[in-house]
C-alpha cells in the first residue's frame, strides 16, 4: 500500500505544479494547464469539477466567455 497518499496531498501536487506551470508559461491558458493536470495526475471527476469552480472558471481570462 505505498501508493496510497493522505486525501489532500495529490490535490497539493496538481496546484504547485499548475502554478509552476502558469508561472513558467505565461502564455499558456490556465483552462489547458489545468486539463493537461487532470491528466497528469490522474484526477478524479470529483477533483476535475473542484478545479474547474475554483481555479479555472473565475479566472480573468474565462470572464470573456461567460454569458
């Protein structure tokens, strides 16, 4: 049972990784970096819906698209 990780660890891992790449890559959409997590990362579809509400759908760059 190594694989095994504590609930919000592999969340931690996407984030620090999602920012190092929004970091790194300015010019990438942050909807892409997030969906090349998804997976990366192998997240579930409970993860992917928590991602999309906090840290893909509010950001400035999705504001334009919103109806």
């Amino acid at each position: 049972m190594a694989g095994l990780q504590p609930p919000g660890d592999k969340m931690k891992k996407v984030l620090c990784w999602a920012s190092e790449m929004l970091n790194e890559h300015p010019e990438k959409k942050r909807v892409d970096i997030f969906r090349e997590a998804e997976i990366r990362f192998d997240l579930t579809p409970r993860e992917c819906e928590f991602l999309d509400n906090h840290f893909v759908k509010g950001s400035p760059e999705n504001q334009e698209n919103c109806t």
